[in-house]
C-alpha cells in the first residue's frame, strides 16, 4: 500500500516486522581525533564535529563506553508509563522484533583509526524486567558484538 501526499511525496507502507532492520548511516562512524574533537563521518566523509570544549572530560580518551536508554516514569494515573523502549518488543523476541545494537567498535588509538572489539560487554542494571528487558548476545559474524533491547511499557506485564 502507498499514501501520496499532497506535495507529491509517495510513502510505502510496510508491515514494521517485514522491514530490514534501522540502519541509518548517520548512526556510524563516530570518530574522535587527537584534538580531543568528536567527529561524524558517513561514507568517507565527514559531515561535522562536536567541539571538545563541550566534552572537556573526553578531550583526551575514555576509561569507558557506554549505551543506554532510559525513561522517565512518574507513575502517572498510579500506573506505570506508557512509553516504550526500543521497538516496544521484548529482548527475547531478537531479531525478528527486538530493537538491536550491533558491531559495536571502539576506535583505540589517537593517531589513526584502529577499531577494535570491546575487550569486556557487561550488562549494567535493569529497573523492571516486566517493563523493558536488555539481552547481551555472543559474538556473531554479521553482528559482532551485540545486545538486544526493548519492552512495551506500561501493559498487562508491567501494570
């Protein structure tokens, strides 16, 4: 099914399960150079920087890395929030409707570009397993190191 807009713009609507997994480009390639700068590079190019003054505790290197997600959960109406993480599936459904991190690098080395494979994955803490799950999974060819995240939110799970 596709939906013309009144601009002349054609959206294709595909069942979300049926679509390839997000892999935007403007996701990758975070690099840092020697300055101390943040840089964004997409496909051999650099598209733009965060200046080093804005992250003058990371200006030279970083004793760690971290990913995360978090929501705010005022218990509003005496229940939990609404709002979803990830996808809004569970990390045990994987790659059919988890959301998911992949080839997660990290570049070693100020003078050129070395990535390498985090040496240690840990999975921090967790507030409700019956709201939100995180699932860390073993090295794989396509994926590298990887975990899996989501959860619906406030349901019949997480009341």
């Amino acid at each position: 099914m596709s939906i013309r807009q009144s601009e002349d713009d054609v959206i294709d609507c595909i069942d979300i399960y049926q679509q390839p997994a997000f892999d935007h480009p403007l996701l990758k390639d975070h690099k840092i150079e020697a300055k101390g700068n943040w840089w964004l590079e997409l496909g051999g190019e650099i598209v733009g920087y965060w200046p080093a003054q804005i992250f003058t505790h990371l200006s030279r290197s970083a004793a760690r890395v971290q990913w995360g997600g978090e929501i705010i959960n005022t218990r509003a109406d005496d229940h939990h929030t609404t709002t979803q993480m990830g996808s809004g599936h569970f990390a045990s459904e994987r790659h059919s409707k988890a959301a998911l991190f992949y080839n997660l690098l990290l570049n070693t080395r100020e003078d050129s570009p070395t990535f390498q494979r985090p040496g240690y994955v840990s999975i921090a803490g967790l507030s409700n397993g019956n709201c939100y799950s995180l699932l860390r999974s073993q090295y794989q060819k396509n994926f590298g190191d990887h975990f899996f995240y989501g959860g619906p939110g406030y349901s019949r799970s997480c009341p």
